[in-house]
C-alpha cells in the first residue's frame, strides 16, 4: 500500500478513500514519519463489525460511484456464535460521493468533526494553553494537560488523534461546492492555487499533532490477538458490482410508433411520453410510449467477489453471509431469476492453508452458477514462477560467465499439490497468475496476456540461451583477466571469505533490473547481516536462497541466522521491506537459538512497535530469541543530535542510549565483532552510515544515502571492504549534490582517502536502468554491484574484472520499456 499511495500522489490523484478492516487508521498512522504527500486528501474506510441488523437489511456499500459499488464482508479472527457477525459491514464515514482522480464527479464532504483544517502556528511546540478548535472537546482537555501522552488515549479521542494524524499526512483539502461550481476561467485558476501547499510535514495546513508526530500512537487494542496465525487475522471479503445498462434502443420499433427524435432522448432516460400520432382514417389520437416497448431488456450488472480466506477457520463466517444477507445470497444462488438481476463473472479466491480442499469451502464454490468463473490463489497448489522474467534472463546469461557468483534464481514450476488432484471444485476453474486479464464488459473468460518470457524456457533447457559470438567472446577475454592474480592482494587477508550479496541496487524507485536498496553480508560461521531493506526485500531473498515447505533450509535457514537489520535512515526505499522480513520471521517453525537486533532511527523503532499492535513481529519476545530494538544514535562514533521536542519514553525502551549500547555489544559478541559503529553522514534527512569491525582484524563501512563526507573517512579509514552510494554519473555532480547523494567518481575518492581495500558501488540512479556508466580507466579495486550476485570480498578483482562482459550482455538485450529519467518516475524522495 505504501508504494502506491506514493504512486498515486505523484500521479496526481487529489482525493483518495482507502478501505480496510478494523485497525486501518492505526496502520496509516504508523507511516506519519516517512509517508506524507500534500497534494494529496486520503479518506480512510475502517469498516466496523456488522450490527445485529444484518441479517434482514441489505447491505450498505463502502464505496460507490457511477462506476462500481463496493461492499465489504467482514470475516472476525476465529468463528463466533452469533451468524450475524459475519454480515452487513457497518462503516460511519462512508463517502456519500468519493470521486475518482481528474474527474467532475462530487467529491466527499471533509470530516464532520472538522469543517476546515486548522493552520498551525509553527512557532509553537507546547501544547499546553493553547487553541484547539480543531479538536473536539473531550481530546482537548487531555491535550492542553501538561503530561498529555498520545498513548494514553482511548475510545473516541483514540480515534479522533489518529484521524487528525493522517489528516497531516495528507492535507490537501477537497473544493467546496461552491469552489466547484465557480472553477471558470481566472477564478478556477485561484482556487486552484489555493489548494497547492508547500512541501514539508509541518507547512501550512497541518495541525498541532504535527508537533508530536514522533510521539507513540495510543494502543491498538485488536479483538482477539495480534498472532501471526492465519486463522486470528481479521479480514475483509469484497463484492464489487458494476452498473446495469440498458437495453439495446430498437429504432425501427420506434419508428413504428411514430417516436419522434425528442421524445427518443426522454424514453431513453426512462421516461415514459404521450404524443398524438394520425390513425388509419387520419384522425390524430393519443399514443404513449413506454421505454420497454422500444428498449431492450437490461443487461444485469457484472459482479466480481474478492474473498480472501487465511485459514478454515473463517470458512463459517463466509458461507453464513452469502447463505443469510439478502443480496449476498441472490449472488450465490443458480437460480435464472437471481441471474437476471446479478450476473456474477469472477470470483477471487485467495485461499489459506487447507482452505481449498476443505470440503466446507468447495460446496460453498458450487453454490454459485455454474457458469462464474473462479480464480484461485493458493500456495499449496500453484507453482513459483518468476514474475519479472527479463532480469531472470540476465541472470541466465550471467550464469554462463560465472556460475557461482551468478546463481541461478529460485523458481518452481510444479506445485506442491496439483489442482486437479482436488475433488469436488466447480467447473470454471483457473489458478491466478501474473497477465491473468478478465474482461467484464464484454463478458470473456479469464485470459493470459501475451507477454514474452525470457526466462523458464532457457532455464529449464526447452530452449538454448541466447549467447551470440561477441558476447561469448567477452565472456572469454574477461574469465582471462580475472584470473591474473591481483599484486596488492595477500592469500591470507583477514576477511576474503565473507559474502556480500547486493539484492537491490537501485535508488528511489526499483527499475527492470534492479530492486531498491539492500545489501547482505555473510559471516562465515557467525550469521548474517542486511544493510538495509526496501520493498520486494523478502522475494529476493527467496529468488536467491530458495523455498522449503518445512521451514529447515533456503530462505528460512537464512532467516535463523539473520542476526543484525541495520537501517539507515527513513527513506522508504531503504525500509518498506522491513516488516515483511520481520512477520516471516515470526512464522518460523523451527525457530531461532539468537536475537535478530534492529538497529535504526528512533522513528523506524516506532514504526515496528506500534505496527507490532496489529500484527505480532516477535519485538522482545519472552525467549529472548525475538526482534530487539537498538537506538542507531547511541552507537554513534561521536555524541549524535538529540531529537527535537515531542520525543517521550512512553513504552520505548531503546531511548535509553546506555540500553542500546550494552544491547549492541551482545549482538557484536553473538556476530563476533570487535565493534558496530554508527556514523552520521550527509543526506537531506538524519541518516547514518556503519562500520563493522570484526575481531578477525577485517571491517566493512556502508556509506548509506550521503554526499562525499569526511566523517566517513575517518571513522572508516583502512577498511576491508567500501560499500558506497554511486547515484549519479560523474556528468551529473551538481543533480547529486542538490539531492545529497554521490556520483560515481566521489564515491571512489573517498574510498582512495579511507584507504579501503576494496570497493563496491551500489544505489544506481533509475536513469541507468541496466549497467552504470562507470569509467574503467583508474585502477582502484572497486566494482560495481549488481542484483543478487553472490560476491566474495576476495572476488571483487574478478567482478571488477567482468564489467566489459556484463556490459556487452546487457547491450545485446532488447529492452521494451521506455528508459524513464528518475525525475518522471514515483520516487521514495532522493
């Protein structure tokens, strides 16, 4: 969801209604310190448990337009008693008329607590004695206390803070009725302007909670459990139903009747007229015209079902809903005449564990017509295909060159269980996959785009890779040099046996072959550590690591020895992946005999607790073998910045420096080092880079996101291995210095003034979408990274090496897509 409300908003969508279960508001709230946009208004839909009601009312709709009308099934974490739960979702601020983006349709009414949005006064950071008309009376009387505490909130004013909090996410304010009738000319032009705020979470439109955004949200309280168990997760099923349209106009029935032009437009609205007409003998008599006499009958809306089911748990609460509720039950229904009023098309069944074979759910699917199709997402029974074929095929290929440090991706083509071994589905059946199109108006079944696959069939051997000559011949003249033997460097260095695996090499955005920022270290016989984790983190783990059902090896294996998460800074390309690796975690079956320590900024800490409210991330477990928090500033290798006002300790222990520090020397000891330093480098927001020190005499520095600095040389000075940002070519040094990053060229330099050893350049402008243009001339040892290759700190000479062979690999590749500059594509902010 994160990457595409930032998607959205740099599409220029102004208003936007986001709908979700229980705990919706909590989860956009969590995101306040690194997602806001404001051009943009989000209105979120938490739809509430059903009421008593339900079973005799029809259902109200979460969203509607002329397009589609939306209702939502809310399926509670484990199965009640009552029938009803399962029912009529009720939601309290429901769009009258959400819009859709650029459209003239009316757009929702702002919050009814709240008329207008308050400015701030940005001056003032008390909270105490103040003027708080946009609050309600009961959240201001906590608020103006002077040891006022956001966690402590409950109930109404609980609420009311998390929806002034995304109110500051997102405070673009929708026109008016009177603004929207008057957008004519200039004056459309002034309101227009008026709408446009400065960039910035604090300018004019936020409101005071702007002042303590990095304080702890009040507690999530969820119904039952926060576990990660399939079957205590609450969830939302959605029936999407579009528009009836009318029957076909007949004009030579018209005719006929003497239907006149004007009187056609008005049967066409549906209106019936009376008109005069001469009969056989001349005489003018009085004719009415109804608009089925000359109307065709209506085609019945298109009806898609969304359900998602985690575990067999929740499979009574659903059958209960199309089984009680009057529309959900026309829809589930063989009957001609239900048809005639909702033709359902498509059904989307994402399916659980032991869901699908569960003879309960299969006679629920047959309860349908038989000529609905159903599409089925489930694990069990489809196979693990790459998605993103193109850059499996450059692995492919690099394969070829060096197959050890270019693995081949992990992919499955035969599932654990084949879907037709499952008895008893209904007879339109299709397992979902990536290009799966379905038509709905005109009517088609579920088809596959025809899109080229460049990687399964060389993979599997149906057909021959494709290497021509000069590329062979690069391949050649470059294992050639690799193997020269390199004059600085000694058999026995202290550190040439560790791993580094780049798994996402691009920055801001990910491009056709490369995701956004992580970067793995191997320890030999101590563990791992991950610099970094942006969105799609945890599936490049997998395409590397591979999948095990049983949880004993691949990417789980992995996951056991994860032992350190070290984040730089806020930028969501370096953290989104975060949570993901977090939940898996906790899904271990054969869980881990060590901690995995976080170490991070204190609004990424933030973020894990109180996203921890809604589902369980092992933050401090009882074991001891959990996630625990470490405070990135208290390992500075100077005294770091404090934090502004409106930071408090409520329930966050890692604000304890002297906490973190003796935390970070267990995690050294578990890891085998002699020192985990933090250093604060130069980017638009805090951020830090590390150095890793090992006690077998070797060290690693990242540099993070960071315009040259010399703190980095310092604190890093004679390392083993640089990993360096290179963001921009060295034609692009004053695009880089005005968004803090480095261009290639710097980022040497500063490894030559560190005196490292060794080089590594990563976090590649989107405008080089496949190999950067680095030049070869100098002779430092540095290499440039790419996505899941597997590199030996003592391979980086080889790597080095095979750059003019990658370099013609990736010329000879057809590339489909435009090669869009960074500024063009939705960025997580440079």
């Amino acid at each position: 969801m994160i990457g595409l409300l930032m998607f959205l908003a740099d599409a220029s969508i102004g208003n936007l209604h986001v709908a979700g279960p229980r705990g919706l508001s909590h989860y956009l709230a969590t995101l306040r310190t690194f997602l806001w946009r404001d051009s943009m208004s989000l209105n979120p839909i938490e739809v509430d448990p059903p009421v008593a009601t339900a079973l005799v009312h029809e259902p109200t709709p979460i969203f509607k337009d002329e397009n589609i009308t939306v209702f939502g099934i809310h399926l509670p974490p484990q199965s009640p008693a009552d029938p009803v739960s399962a029912l009529e979702s009720n939601t309290s601020n429901m769009p009258e008329e959400p819009s859709t983006s650029r459209s003239k349709r009316k757009r929702s009414p702002s919050p009814k607590s709240s008329s207008k949005r308050q400015q701030v006064d940005e001056t003032a950071s008390d909270s105490a004695n103040t003027s708080n008309s946009f609050m309600s009376t009961s959240l201001q009387g906590s608020f103006n206390k002077s040891n006022f505490s956001p966690y402590a909130l409950i109930g109404d004013d609980a609420k009311e803070w998390l929806r002034l909090t995304i109110e500051n996410m997102f405070p673009k304010m929708p026109p008016t009725p009177d603004e929207k009738k008057g957008r004519k000319g200039k004056k459309a032009k002034k309101v227009e302007e008026s709408e446009t705020v400065q960039p910035g979470f604090g300018g004019a439109r936020h409101n005071k909670l702007v002042w303590h955004k990095e304080r702890q949200l009040p507690k999530f309280v969820p119904s039952i459990s926060n576990s990660s168990d399939p079957a205590m997760r609450e969830t939302l099923c959605y029936v999407v139903v579009g528009p009836r349209y009318r029957g076909r106009f007949d004009p030579e029935k018209a005719e006929a009747l003497g239907l006149e032009k004007q009187n056609r437009a008005k049967v066409c609205k549906g209106e019936t007229v009376t008109f005069k007409v001469p009969d056989e003998k001349g005489n003018m008599i009085e004719r009415t015209v109804r608009p089925e006499d000359v109307i065709g009958a209506s085609e019945p809306p298109q009806v898609i079902l969304i359900l998602d089911v985690p575990s067999p748990a929740h499979i009574p609460d659903l059958t209960t809903a199309f089984e009680t509720n009057p529309l959900y039950s026309r829809l589930h229904s063989k009957k001609i005449e239900d048809k005639n009023e909702y033709s359902v098309h498509v059904i989307y069944h994402m399916c659980g564990p032991r869901v699908l074979e569960d003879p309960r759910y299969k006679s629920f699917m047959n309860g349908f017509a038989d000529s609905v199709h159903h599409v089925v997402a489930s694990r069990e029974h489809a196979p693990d295909p790459l998605t993103f074929t193109s850059v499996g095929g450059i692995q492919l290929k690099l394969n070829k060159l060096d197959s050890d440090m270019f693995p081949i991706p992990y992919y499955r083509l035969k599932p654990e269980k084949e879907l037709s071994s499952v008895s008893g589905l209904p007879p339109s059946v299709t397992l979902m996959q990536a290009n799966l199109h379905t038509d709905c108006r005109p009517v088609k079944p579920p088809q596959l785009l025809d899109v080229t696959d460049n990687f399964h069939p060389y993979a599997t051997g149906e057909k021959s890779i494709p290497l021509s000559k000069p590329v062979l011949g690069a391949f050649r003249r470059s294992r050639s040099r690799s193997r020269s033997p390199s004059p600085s460097r000694a058999a026995n260095e202290p550190g040439q046996d560790v791993v580094v695996v780049p798994l996402g090499t691009s920055s801001a955005a990910p491009s056709k072959y490369r995701n956004v920022s992580s970067t793995l270290i191997q320890i030999p016989n101590y563990g791992n550590i991950l610099l970094d984790a942006g969105e799609g983190t945890w599936g490049q783990l997998i395409r590397f690591y591979g999948d095990d059902p049983d949880h004993k090896s691949g990417v789980w294996e992995f996951l056991r020895n994860l032992k350190c998460i070290f984040v730089s800074h806020a930028h969501g390309d370096h953290h989104i992946g975060l949570i993901k690796l977090l939940a898996m975690r906790k899904q271990l079956r054969v869980p881990p005999t060590s901690p995995l320590w976080v170490v991070s900024l204190h609004p990424i800490l933030l973020y894990l607790q109180e996203f921890s409210d809604l589902e369980d991330l092992g933050l401090n477990s009882p074991d001891g073998n959990g996630v625990i928090p470490v405070l990135s500033d208290a390992l500075s290798w100077r005294p770091a910045r404090k934090y502004l006002g409106g930071v408090a300790s409520e329930n966050q222990p890692w604000l304890d420096q002297n906490k973190s520090r003796a935390l970070a020397r267990d995690m050294c000891e578990s890891l085998g080092l002699s020192d985990f330093v933090t250093v604060d480098v130069d980017h638009k927001v805090r951020c830090y880079g590390s150095v890793i020190k090992h006690k077998d005499n070797w060290s690693i520095v990242f540099s993070a996101d960071t315009k040259p600095t010399n703190n980095l040389v310092r604190a890093g000075e004679g390392a083993t291995l640089l990993i360096h940002e290179a963001t921009m070519g060295d034609d692009q040094a004053d695009a880089a210095k005005e968004k803090a990053h480095s261009t290639f060229g710097q980022a040497i330099e500063i490894g030559r003034k560190m005196e490292a050893k060794n080089i590594l350049l990563t976090h590649f402008s989107a405008r080089y979408p496949r190999l950067p243009p680095a030049s070869m001339q100098d002779n430092t040892t540095w290499a440039v990274a790419l996505d899941h290759a597997k590199i030996r700190i003592a391979d980086i000479p080889k790597l080095r090496a095979y750059i003019p062979a990658i370099k013609r690999c990736f010329q000879e590749i057809e590339d489909d897509e435009d090669e869009v500059e960074t500024q063009n594509t939705a960025t997580w902010g440079d």
